[in-house]
C-alpha cells in the first residue's frame, strides 16, 4: 500500500531526507529535480513507512487508499514517472562540511527579505553556523510570497508559512519589519554591520508586454488582483473593483493565471474556510463574473502551468472548462498523461469566433475558456468603459474579445535595489552563481542573492531551497577566518535601532 504525492507538493525535497529506501525522485542530484509538477513516489519501492508524510512541510503526501476521488489521478501520476523511467534507488555520495567547517567567521548575517528563498537560505545559515541573523522586511509582517503570493483556497501549500513560522522565533535570529532597504536603511550601511549579506527581494514587476501602447490602455496586473486577495499590506482594499464585470480576460497561462481564473469564477462560500481576505470574499459575494479567457500564444504542449493547478481547475463540476484556438482540441487529446495540459483532453471544444459574442445573461453560469495559439496585439478602451482585446491566432484568423477586465499574467521581473547592481536584461540582481558581481564582473565582497532575485522569477516555493543551499555554501567558503596576522581590517559598526517583531 504505497504512498502519493499530490497537489500541495512542493517540490523543496524534505521528504527525501527522511526516506529509507531512496525511493521519492528526482532528486537534487538527478537531471529532472527542479523540472517536474511534483516529485514522486515509486510504488515499487515504497515500504509504507509514512516517514516522507511526516517529513512534508505541506501535507502533500497521502496514502492511495486515502485518496479522495479527485486525488486519485496522482496514485496514477506518480505510478507513470516510473512507467518508462529505469530508476537506481542507491543513494547518491554523501555530502560533508568544509574541512574548513571550525575556521568560518560568521558571528552575523543579514537577510534582506523573509520570502521562501529568505528563509531557506537562514535556516541553511542557523544550522551549519553559528551566527546570528537579522531578517530585514519592507512590510509590517513577514512571509512574503509564501504570504502574499499563495492563492488562498490552496490550504496545503499556504502550510509552507507554517512550517516556517519557528524560524522567526529561534534564539539566533531577530526580524526587523517595515525596513525599505534601499531607501531608508542602505545596503551599505547593512553590511558594515554584517560578517555577509543575503538578498532575497524576490521579483516584484510584471513583464513588459512588447504590443502594450505607453501613452494607451493597459492591462490590470494579476499581481495586484493576488495581493488583493490575499490581504497584502500593500494592496488597499479597493484596489479591485468587479461591479459590472462579467468577462475577464487574462493575458498568460501560468499558475498565476489558473489562480485568478479559479479564484474569480468559485462559489463565494467555498472560500469561506480558506485565508481570503475579507474584503475580497465581499466583492466576489457581490461580483456576477461568467467567463474568464484565459489566452495563450502557443498551443496547449507549451503550457505553462503545471498539471496540478490544471487538474484543480478542470475537476471543479460546477464551473465548465472549455479550449479553443486552432487544433487545440487536438492536441490537448494527444498530450501524454503526465503533461500539464493533459486534464485537458475531452472537454468541450469552443470556437474562436464565440469568444466575440457578448457574453451570457446574468445568473447563467460561469465558465473558464482555455485559449490556445492566440496572441494579443493591442488593446483600446472601448466607449462603453470597456476594454477590447485584438489579437492574432496561428492559423492567421484574427480574434476581437470584449472584455470587462483584462489581466495581465505573463510573469515577473525583479526591481533595482539601490545600492545592488542590477541586470535589466534578465530582471535580476547582478550575480555569478549566487554572489552579487559588478557589471565589470568583480564580486561585491560579503554579499549574496538568493531566489528570484538571483535566477529570474521562474520556480516554486521548493525550487529555492536547493538554490538557497548553493548560495550559503559560497557564504561560508568565503568566510573561513583570515589567518592570524593577515588582516581583514574589516570592522563592523551596529545599525541605529530599527522596528523589531517576531510575530509571523
């Protein structure tokens, strides 16, 4: 009787560790780890000990027989990785400390955010050192992503905060709130006070969309509708207004996209028991929103969500998906089982013409409408205070959407932090393998990066441990103590007092 890993997996491998047969994968030190939905149980090997259900920060592992109807296509997913895939369940070599381990000096780190990358890379610090660390945060709570990112009806993965909750309150660390490093407190000034600096600020711009006119209309950001739900302190309350709207348009087809398409289109109170904000949960009490396009460019084996968020969407009975756009039908029926789009395959066909008509009366239903091979081109307010989409399908048709609401969800770019050298091209901070470099390629000394900050805003919550891991180990192989006599000359000064909470 072996065990599943479901939708809430997410992917940061502590169930590895605890696994006696080596029979989860892949793992960090296989080609597939960080390409997968999920990570996955071999039910060949799997002795039933429960121990890797233990060891889940998310709850994501169950046994099959427990499985819900629903959850029944991952006994069936986990089984197919392995269907064609010969796997050695030897364990892999061992890792061990510098032999330099005694001669680190590191009494002080601080960490610039308190995201997931955040807080991997302190605890990574806390257990292989110890030095003390100092979380810096521009908002007035903790969390970040794993907070204000995490769409609310995803109960599972929202327990990654959880799971991080004692870090803010462990001995050796102290968490600095409402600090706009950059702006009011330098980095500068930080890492005086610092044996090392680890910047985790995450990517916080949306994309640039290329066909989007400066001077004309724009889309809403996705961004902005998730922190409106989710109650981030930055977002006001009103930051969302859905009177009047009835179609939503969102421009991207990644988790971010499905979010808002499940989150805009559910029955009010099934999200009564998740963390919506309250305010939220009223204006959907009060929103009449019956249809939500969501457009691709390319068809749907380029798929940009994962197949769980598409698994969720498509086995909600009361609310209808449909797939348009030329050969999408198709295409998604010939998908393999373990691709993103494979849920996909049977439903309903839809004609891109429909998506011009205007859409159904109040009170008939709602619907999600998969748009695929459809690329936007413009966008005009039209005299009726709506929005219209124009774009261009790849069989060369064009498509003309009236829309209430237009989303944009095409991904994220970091943001310059005074004080960080910045690539623009790639929206990160300037970086070689984890340690902040200058445009001429000099390292920057005692200063670090870790997450989206350091390799673009792609990956899940569990994709930054790995990366934060590599970032403090160059931590700590640049920190072995100067032989006595040589000199440093480094002197640290302490940083005028700052607000303090160790509430998460």
């Amino acid at each position: 009787m072996a065990f599943a890993i479901t939708q809430n997996c997410c992917n940061d491998a502590s169930c590895l560790s605890v696994c006696p047969v080596n029979c989860i994968h892949p793992t960090p030190d296989e080609p597939d780890f960080g390409t997968t939905d999920l990570l996955y149980i071999d039910p060949r090997s799997c002795i039933d000990c429960g121990a890797c259900a233990d060891a889940c920060p998310v709850d994501a592992i169950t046994r099959v027989n427990r499985l819900t109807p629903e959850q029944q296509v991952y006994a069936e997913l986990n089984a197919d990785y392995y269907r064609d895939r010969p796997i050695d369940n030897a364990w892999g070599a061992p890792r061990f400390p510098l032999p330099t381990i005694g001669d680190v000096q590191l009494d002080r780190v601080a960490v610039i955010g308190t995201g997931p990358a955040a807080c991997y890379a302190a605890t990574a610090v806390l257990r292989q050192t110890n030095a003390r660390v100092t979380f810096y945060e521009r908002l007035s709570v903790p969390g970040g992503l794993a907070r204000f990112g995490v769409a609310p009806d995803h109960l599972g993965t929202r327990r990654i905060g959880e799971h991080f909750r004692p870090l803010f309150a462990h001995p050796r660390v102290t968490v600095r709130t409402g600090v706009d490093v950059g702006v009011g407190t330098s980095v500068d000034e930080i890492r005086a006070a610092h044996d090392a600096v680890i910047v985790a600020v995450g990517a916080d711009r949306d994309r640039t969309l290329p066909w989007v006119d400066p001077e004309g209309a724009a889309p809403f950001s996705a961004r902005t509708l998730v922190g409106w739900y989710t109650g981030h302190p930055g977002v006001a309350a009103d930051a969302v207004d859905l009177r009047g709207v009835r179609r939503v348009v969102v421009i991207g087809n990644g988790n971010v996209a499905l979010d808002a398409a499940r989150i805009l289109t559910a029955n009010p109170e099934s999200l009564m028991d998740t963390e919506i904000a309250p305010h939220a949960l009223a204006a959907l009490r009060n929103a009449d929103v019956a249809e939500v396009i969501v457009l691709a460019r390319r068809g749907p084996e380029h798929a940009a969500f994962t197949r769980p968020e598409c698994q969720a969407l498509v086995s909600r009975r009361e609310v209808p998906v449909l797939v348009a756009g030329p050969g999408a039908a198709e295409s998604a029926a010939a998908l393999p089982f373990s691709a993103s789009a494979a849920p996909l395959a049977g439903v309903p066909a839809l004609d891109l013409a429909d998506l011009g008509r205007p859409v159904g009366s109040a009170g008939s239903g709602r619907r999600v409408v998969f748009a695929f091979g459809v690329d936007p081109r413009g966008l005009e307010t039209t005299d009726s205070g709506g929005v219209r989409l124009t774009a261009r399908a790849t069989d060369g048709s064009s498509v003309v959407v009236d829309a209430d609401l237009v989303l944009q969800a095409a991904g994220y770019r970091g943001a310059p932090v005074p004080g960080l050298p910045f690539d623009e091209e790639r929206g990160t901070v300037r970086n070689l393998d984890g340690r902040v470099t200058r445009e001429d390629g000099s390292v920057v000394p005692r200063t670090y990066v870790v997450g989206w900050a350091k390799r673009g805003a792609t990956g899940g919550i569990g994709d930054n441990k790995a990366d934060a891991e590599a970032t403090v180990d160059a931590v700590i192989a640049d920190s072995v103590r100067t032989p006595a006599g040589s000199g440093s000359g480094r002197v640290r000064r302490r940083l005028p007092l700052l607000p303090v909470s160790r509430r998460s």
